[in-house]
C-alpha cells in the first residue's frame, strides 16, 4: 500500500503537533500477537515514537493526532482554537489505513492517538473509537492501542474506548483546580476525575470477572494514566507531587506523566515566556518513582524541598539520604528490604540481588562489587563483613561530594 503525498503532509503536522503528549507508554498490556489473524503483521520516522516497558523492551508507536484543531482555548496548548498554527485532520478510516500500513512494514508495534475537539468532545471521541472500531474489528489489528480519552465525552464513548484499547489515558492536565480554571477555563478537574473513576470502575470490574466463558471481555488491560504540565503555572514540586499521589491513590493510575512546559509561538499573555528546565521534569519522575516503589511516604520527599521545590542537584532519594544521616550505615547483611531500597545508588534489581545472595552467605565488600551497578555511589551509607564508612558519612564535604557534576561518575575515588 502506497501512502500518498496528501498523507505524508498531513503526518508531518499531526505527527509534530503529538510531541507534546507525553503519556506514551505501553507496559502492563497483555502481549499482542497477529499469528492466526488475517495477515496483518508487526524505520524510525514522523510520528513514530519508542516506549519502553518494564522488562526493558523497546515498543515503537505511531504517536499521531486525529486533528491538530481544538475547538478549546485552553492557554498553554499550541492547538487551542486562537492559535495560529497551520492546521490538518485525519479521517478515522486514513489513521487506521496508516497505521496498518506502518505495522505490516514493521516500523511499528502500535498506535498512540490523541485529537483536538472537533465540533464536540462526542463527536471527537465518536472519531477516535471508530479508528480503533476499524482497526479492530475490519482488519484485525492485534497491535497494542494506546487512546487518549475525552472526560467531557458521553461515558458509553469512554467505555467503548476502553473494550478496543490496551491503555486509556485521560489527562488531568495541571496539578490544581485553580491552574485549570485560569488556564482552561473550558475544562472541568471533576469532570476528569470522574472520568477516571468511572475508567477504574470498569478496569476493576473486568479484571474481577470470574466467569468461565472462552473468551472475557477485555477493557484496557494496561489500565489508565495521565499527564501534568510542569511550569505553565506558579505551582512547586510539592504541588505537583502531591496531586499525583492522589491520583494514584483514588484512581490506581499506571503513570502519571510530567511534561515540561514548552514555550509556544503567539502565546497568550502572562504564559511563561521561558521553559523550566528538563531536570525538574526529571527529579519529578525520580520522586514519583520512590513513592511508587521504594516505600517512600509523600511527605518524606516535601520535608527535604526548599520552598516546595526538588533539589535539580541531586535525585531526591539522595538529599533525604544527607538530611537524614541517622538512618545510615545500613548493614547489607542483616537490613531489611524496605531499609535497602533507601540507600542512595542502589534500586530495585540491585536489592533484589543483595536478598538472593546474602542467603548463600555473608556479604563482603568484594561481593557487593558484583551485586551493585556501583559500590562507590553507595559505599558511605552501608556496612559490610569487612566494610564501615568510616568517616564518611561524618565528614562535611560529604553533601558537596556527593552533587559535585564533576564526580557524579565517581563519587568516592581515592
């Protein structure tokens, strides 16, 4: 199948015009599998975008929008309706042809759509369902469908959503209702939350069935997330973090998303004229990720911010390491799990891996040379058969050490 050059051009705009959603990301589906289909089988290039799944594997999805027009003003979008950017729309049955075509060539594994409102959030989410309606159920497209849900959207349209796609997302778009209200006066933070529990509602319930029919019915196996802007507004780390751990909790969200603030042309007055720099972006994720898997309380990572903001010179695992010197050495030997993942310089696999080799023996120095990705970066915060931070963990250049950019690869060479 040959993609014309109308195609082409329109890819070029709606492909772009998709950058700035980050909720792209494929882990917790069920594999897919095209053998015994109808012959759809699974070049880096415009719209194709790589997620990567907890196992490590690289997934390549075609990130597109049905249109790059929204009938909304929301302040920080590029596509708002008084935006002056050049403007395209797909068909449902052009995205579907599109994506068959890229997945049969095996540039892709899936599709990640989105779209501006068009006419109404019905009649948008009407569009979006029907590009997976024939994707699905025409050509038997048995890629991974990742698709980004409208709130304002009739609920049966969302659920129809939910029975085509691996994974929904809805965005909550900013952490406050203040933030909203001000920069997208159009959209409503209850509505969205509603959305998402009404989502939830359905996840739970299919993954709850205990019929025994052949076949289930299936709804977004890889569950739902969402995505905040970071720097559109005033509101700090603490804000932020604190509305994601919410989410996580009242709505069991796979991931929240941070995207950066990214500085649009014909911005409206009073946007942030700057972009906040990537490695907030960054230290969000890093605080997210200790609350989700590390046993970290929010509360934990606020008390070590300075004025509700992330330290950008150090992860934040690593400042409530120095603001709590206490807690430290740990012995590898006889520390609990909860207590290893709090050593600085060591995550989950390398815990996993002091667990499973200290029941062969105790652990030396030596030992842990093999088990951790590096000794140096942890070494003055645990003890050893043969090993105590002697002096390091006392010493006062040891915070200065530690956020040097210089010996970030080395943190503790003699």
């Amino acid at each position: 199948m040959t993609i014309s050059e109308r195609t082409i051009a329109k890819l070029r705009v709606l492909a772009d015009a998709a950058k700035y959603d980050a909720s792209c990301a494929s882990s917790g589906s069920n594999k897919r599998d095209s053998r015994g289909g109808k012959g759809v089988g699974s070049v880096e290039g415009m719209g194709i975008c790589h997620s990567y799944a907890p196992d490590g594997r690289c997934i390549s999805l075609l990130k597109v929008l049905l249109t790059n027009y929204c009938m909304f003003d929301c302040a920080y979008c590029i596509n708002r309706v008084s935006s002056n950017v050049e403007r395209a729309r797909f068909t449902p049955r052009e995205i579907a042809d599109l994506t068959v075509n890229f997945y049969k060539r095996n540039y892709i594994e899936g599709l990640f759509l989105s779209s501006g409102i068009i006419r109404s959030p019905d009649y948008t989410m009407e569009q979006i369902v029907e590009v997976a309606r024939i994707l699905r159920d025409e050509y038997d497209f048995r890629g991974y469908m990742h698709l980004k849900t409208i709130p304002e959207a009739a609920p049966e349209l969302i659920a129809d959503a939910g029975r085509l796609a691996d994974r929904v997302s809805i965005n909550v778009e900013l952490p406050s209702r203040k933030s909203l209200e001000t920069l997208a006066p159009e959209k409503d933070r209850t509505g969205i939350e509603g959305a998402m529990a009404t989502m939830k509602e359905r996840i739970d319930a299919a993954k709850a069935d205990k019929t025994r029919r052949a076949k289930k019915p299936r709804f977004a196996p890889g569950g739902q997330s969402t995505q905040m802007i970071v720097g559109a507004d005033d509101e700090n780390d603490a804000s932020v973090l604190t509305t994601a751990t919410d989410l996580y909790g009242k709505h069991r969200l796979r991931r929240v998303y941070y995207s950066a603030y990214s500085p649009i042309p014909d911005a409206k007055p009073g946007m942030p004229a700057n972009k906040p720099p990537l490695i907030r972006e960054h230290r969000l994720y890093q605080a997210d990720w200790l609350t989700r898997f590390y046993g970290f309380q929010r509360d934990e990572i606020i008390s070590t911010m300075n004025d509700g903001m992330l330290d950008l010179a150090a992860d934040p695992k690593l400042v409530w390491a120095l603001k709590n010197q206490g807690f430290f050495p740990i012995d590898v030997n006889t520390a609990s799990k909860e207590q290893l993942l709090r050593i600085p310089g060591i995550g989950t696999t390398g815990v996993k891996k002091i667990l499973n080799a200290r029941r062969f023996g105790r652990l030396r120095y030596e030992d842990l040379t093999r088990l951790a990705a590096s000794v140096k970066k942890i070494r003055p915060f645990i003890e050893a058969v043969d090993w105590r931070p002697i002096g390091l963990l006392d010493s006062g250049a040891l915070e200065a050490r530690m956020k040097a950019p210089a010996q970030q690869q080395d943190l503790f060479a003699a």
